[in-house]
C-alpha cells in the first residue's frame, strides 16, 4: 500500500495547483493535482508534507494544518494524508513534474481534475476534515 501526502498552499485566497506534463510515464499526466508525494521509508507524514513542499515548490512552510485522510482502492490502493498551508516563505520555482499555477477555488472547480478529488475540494477548501474511501475501476469512479 503507498503512502502520500498532498498539501494545498493557499494565498490571496488562491490555491496553488500543478498541471502534469513533464514525466514521460505519470498517472496523473494531464490533470490537475496539488503538491505532493510518497512518503519516505522512517519519515512522518508531517516530514513528507515539509520535504515534498518544498521540492516541488522551493516554498518552505511555516505553519500546516492536518484535514484527514483519502483511501483509494480498486486500481490505486493508496492512502493520502491531505494538509494546507497558509503560512509559507521562499520564492517559487520550476516543479520538474509540471506547471504550478495559482487558482481560485471557482477556477478549480473547472480544472481537469480526478474525478474523485472533486468529492473532497469542499473539506478543503472550508478547512474541514476529511475521511474518505474513493475506488476506481478501469480509471473510472466508481465509489
């Protein structure tokens, strides 16, 4: 089973979002994600939200909040720790995976995005925890 983390930056009442284009073989090439990754052999959650942040961002954060968990099944079987951030310092750079890109929550709304994301955008963006299963069969949500 993976492990992941994501983290959604807000600032100016804008959440900064990555388009997946730059990997030749990526899952979620094309779509719209927000930062994050696997999280390392002996590290914590909250290590991996810090570390992957800032790789994919050169922003460092000064202060997250934990909203929950996501649980995939059926073709992903991975768990994912979800986080925000309002309070980070340090200039963005090039993300090596795709395009960073700041939106409101209305454009985000109309991003391509995984389907099952959407079911979980509203705990995001109200700052309310999240508990879920999502299952995709065949790429399709199914649950």
């Amino acid at each position: 089973m993976e492990k992941t983390i994501v983290c959604y930056l807000i600032r100016d009442n804008k959440y900064l979002m990555l388009y997946r284009n730059k990997k030749l073989i990526d899952p979620n090439k094309g779509k719209w994600i927000t930062v994050g990754g696997h999280i390392e052999e002996n590290e914590t959650k909250e290590e991996a939200c810090i570390r992957e942040v800032f790789e994919e961002t050169g922003f460092t954060l000064l202060d997250y909040k934990y909203l929950g968990i996501v649980h995939f099944r059926g073709d992903f079987k991975e768990d994912m720790d979800i986080f925000i951030s309002h309070s980070f310092s340090g200039e963005m750079h090039e993300c090596d995976e795709g395009e960073l890109e700041w939106f409101t929550k209305d454009e985000i709304n109309n991003l391509n995005m995984w389907e099952g994301d959407y079911l979980f955008l509203d705990n995001v963006f109200n700052e309310e925890n999240i508990n879920m299963t999502i299952t995709y069969l065949n790429g399709k949500l199914v649950k």
